[in-house]
C-alpha cells in the first residue's frame, strides 16, 4: 500500500483568548478575584484523516468550524498543539492570496515576486507571464500597479499565478468563489486539468456543488471534530443539516 500525500493523525489547535479586563470599580469590587489569565478558543479537536496520492478531498464547515486552520496547518503557517502531520511533497496553498503582494508594484513584476515565492523558476515565471495575464483577463493592465487594481482583478491575478505555480499538493480554500462566470469556468477547467495530471488536492467549499463534482471523498467538520467522512454526496447531507440546525450561527471563519 503507498504512503498517503497527507497523514494527519490527532492533531489538536487552540487560540489564546484575553480576558475581558475589568473597565469599572464596581466590577473590581463584585469580581475581586476573578483571572486575568487568558482563556483558550479550541479551534481542533484530535483530528485524523490521510489523503492518498492523486486524491481530492473536500472539506465542508460550517463558518468558525476549524477549515482554514486546519489549511493553514497542512501549509505550516501554524503549527499543532499536538499531534502529529506529515504531507509527502512540495505544497501549493491558495489560501489568502494578498499576501506575497506588493502594491507598488505592477502586475508583471508581482507575477514573478509571487510566482518565485510559490516554488516557479524565475525563468518559468517570466515564460509564463503572458499565459498568466491572459488567464486573469488583464493584459490590458500588465504595467499598472497593483494599488490601482480593484479587489476583484487582484484576487483574479493571484489565482492564476497560484494555478500556474501548482506543485504536487495543492491547498485550495474556496477557489471556485471569486470572479465573474468566465473566470470561475477557466478555473473549474484548470482544477480539472491539475485533477488529470495526479495532483493531490484539498479543497475547502461551503458549496455542494463544488464537493459533489469535483471531490473523490469529502469531511465535515463541526466544533473541531469530524461529524462524517466518505462519499461527497453524504458529507454535502451531513453539513446541510448542520447549517439547518443552527442558521444563526455565522461568527468568524476558523
């Protein structure tokens, strides 16, 4: 049996979260001895699962579930409390894609300030610069600095560098929900693309449609834990009835 891309097994992750202080005398004097020790937000609970080569997993959550810390874990941007991950090859995180940015800027020299950051060849980079402005719709723009961009042809300009410089795993954390009609369907093409060649990929969606078609197997997460794990069609029911359960809840995403 081949080792898996990734193996995460009971890895658990908290936050620090300050005590309110107290603001008056009259609290002082209700609350003499109440802690100003910070208390802890768990964020995951003992999480396990593998992801095997060649395979693409969806994970469903609902808002402040863990999905994007548990990303950011695989990525190495944080690191676990406790237990243990091992990912099996070069990583490509489509997480937050401002950062790496310069706003000063063009969107030519972004392209290979970010490409080189993502693992491409500076020769690969500047070869690809005309295919990654074509992908994003923004020839046009290729010397105007990025601060003159909207948030929208940013955000176009990075996806198509993070596609372009996809490596063997990649991380994506709702990719099919930026741009317009034309740019999510040049991204589904190229998620397919990348899914032909054997890449191993994470793909993180509120939407069912994305898990059902473009997922081999699927998770929920809810509260930290895994609630199901399998057959996308299962997980999409399973996290829509956690949605039903409590429509009110939409804090901050994990």
């Amino acid at each position: 049996m081949t080792e898996p891309a990734i193996a995460v097994d009971a890895v658990s992750k908290a936050f620090p979260l300050p005590e309110a202080r107290m603001r008056t005398v009259r609290e002082a004097v209700l609350h003499p001895w109440r802690s100003g020790a910070p208390s802890r937000l768990q964020v995951l609970d003992a999480i396990s699962f593998e992801v095997g080569r060649g395979e693409t997993l969806g994970i469903m959550g609902r808002n402040g579930s863990g999905k994007s810390t548990l990303l950011k874990l695989l990525a190495g941007i944080y690191r676990p409390d406790s237990g243990r991950i091992a990912v099996g090859g070069p990583v490509t995180p489509i997480l937050e894609l401002g950062v790496g940015w310069s706003q000063d800027l063009d969107a030519v020299d972004n392209i290979l300030l970010l490409g080189t950051l993502m693992g491409l060849p500076l020769a690969e980079a500047q070869a690809a610069i005309p295919e990654i402005l074509a992908f994003a719709s923004l020839e046009r723009f290729a010397r105007v600095p990025l601060k003159h961009y909207s948030s929208g042809m940013a955000v176009r300009l990075a996806y198509s560098v993070a596609f372009r410089a996809a490596r063997d795993i990649l991380l994506l954390d709702e990719v099919f929900a930026v741009g317009d009609v034309g740019f999510r369907s040049r991204c589904e093409e190229r998620f397919r693309s990348l899914r032909r060649s054997g890449r191993t990929m994470i793909v993180v969606s509120h939407d069912p449609r994305t898990i059902r078609d473009f997922c081999d197997r699927a998770l929920v997460i809810d509260a930290g834990r895994i609630q199901r794990e399998g057959d996308p069609a299962g997980v999409v029911e399973r996290y829509l009835e956690l949605v039903a359960q409590a429509p009110q809840a939409a804090g901050a995403s994990a």
